[in-house]
C-alpha cells in the first residue's frame, strides 16, 4: 500500500486528557459504540482499537469483558493508556500495522483525518478475519465543517450513505448505520457554525474544549449525558437516527 497522508495534531493528547474522562461527549460516544458492537459482534472477541489516542474506549471495552489491543502513533498517548492501566498496547501508525486475522477494527473518529480514507479501508479489509467487524464513528455533515475541522485535522465529514458506499467498495457487508449526537446538531450550528460565518473570534483551544464539553459545569455536563441517553437504546434497537454530529457504521467481512 502506498503512503497514507495522516493528519492530527501532536498536541491533541495531552488537551483530551483533561477531559475525556468526565466530558458527557467522550462517555456517549463510547456507550454508542459499546452498544453497536453488543448488537452486531457476537462474543467477546479481541477488538483492536486503531488510532485510539490516550485509551479511553479501550478501558471501557475492557470493563465490558472484551480483550482490546491500543494500537498508537504517540508515544505520549500510549503511555497515558498504559497508565490507565492499558497492558495491550502497539506502537505503530495504522498504515504499518500489518497484523492479520483481525477479529474486530474498531476507528474512533480516525478516517477523517487519513486522507485516502477508502485505500484505508481496502487495506483493513485485507487484514480483518472472514467473518470479522469494523466499527466506525466519523463527525457527520460536510455542511457544518468550520476552520476547527482543519484545526484538528479533519480531511472530511461524512454521511452515512457515504460511509456506507466507501465500506461496501472496500468488500464489506454494513450491518448498521446511524447518526448520533442529534440533540448537539442545532447547538452546534448555531454556536459554531454560524458564528464562523459572521466572522465572529474563536476561543483559543483549551477555553474552546472546555465549554464545548462543559468541563467546568458538572451539573450540566451529566444533564446533557442524560438527554443523550436514548440514542443508546436506538442503537441497541437497531432502530436509525436521521441527524446528527456524528456517524456510527458497523460492517463485516463475509
């Protein structure tokens, strides 16, 4: 495979460190995905989670009964992980992890930052099991992408009919697909999107993460975790949100 142009800031470790334990984003995006993987992936099997930064899903998958290999370009954040006591780790970018007979790829908000996002997937699809999974969640909607995608190193937001197409062109089977984050849409617009337009300033990156997740307002930060909360039954239902911030797909390889 040739080179794969990956884009992500060196510095986004140690800024989500300081949040993504407590922050209502980061615990509902992993209940999201812990219940599509209950849903689709039979047993437990060993889910390698690729591009999986300081470690958080990796910890809760292993909560849940599942072995999980981190598997991580920064040193940094590999070693957050460990100490979050994270023994299976793998220091190594995606596109030099060649380990084959994957049971489950889990991409937590990775493929937008790959640039050739579907040579990506190909190259998974040659390294998953017959009869193994891949889990994706990727930011949704082109339509609300703002200079912070490219701050972070987003190369795209997806739809999850494009999703879809891009894991069926790379040989998978899709067995979910949904948006999450539907009650974050409008917020987003308006306190992101449209400030952006008119021209408005932006906070610097920390003051910005901090109110975005509500760190500093715990009592807000559980409300919104609880509004969110029916999504997860909507997931473990089967049952497809029409909208949101962000996309899940869960696909197989027959």
């Amino acid at each position: 495979m040739n080179t794969v142009q990956v884009s992500y800031p060196v510095e986004a470790h140690h800024l989500t460190k300081k949040i993504e334990d407590d922050s209502f984003w980061y615990q509902h995006r992993t209940s999201v995905i812990l219940k599509a993987i209950k849903k689709n992936i039979s047993g437990t099997p060993t889910i390698y989670d690729l591009g999986g930064g300081n470690g958080p899903i990796s910890k809760a998958l292993i909560n849940n009964g599942y072995n999980c290999v981190l598997v991580e370009a920064l040193p940094d954040a590999v070693t957050i992980a460990k100490e979050r006591g994270i023994q299976s780790t793998i220091l190594s970018t995606i596109q030099d992890f060649k380990k084959t007979e994957l049971s489950v790829v889990l991409l937590a908000d990775v493929l937008e930052h790959i640039e050739d996002d579907l040579s990506m997937l190909k190259q998974l699809y040659q390294q998953i099991a017959p009869g193994g999974g891949i889990v994706i969640t990727v930011p949704a909607f082109s339509h609300i992408t703002t200079s912070i995608d490219r701050e972070i190193g987003h190369f795209r937001r997806y739809t999850t009919s494009n999703m879809s197409a891009k894991l069926t062109e790379a040989g998978f089977v899709v067995q979910q697909r949904s948006y999450f984050f539907s009650l974050l849409y409008l917020p987003f617009v308006l306190l992101r999107v449209l400030p952006e337009k008119l021209g408005f300033t932006k906070n610097k990156k920390d003051n910005r993460r901090n109110k975005e997740h509500l760190s500093n307002s715990p009592r807000l930060n559980k409300l919104a975790g609880k509004f969110l909360q029916w999504e997860c039954r909507c997931i473990q239902s089967g049952i497809r949100i029409p909208f949101g911030t962000s996309c899940i797909v869960v696909a197989t390889k027959s």
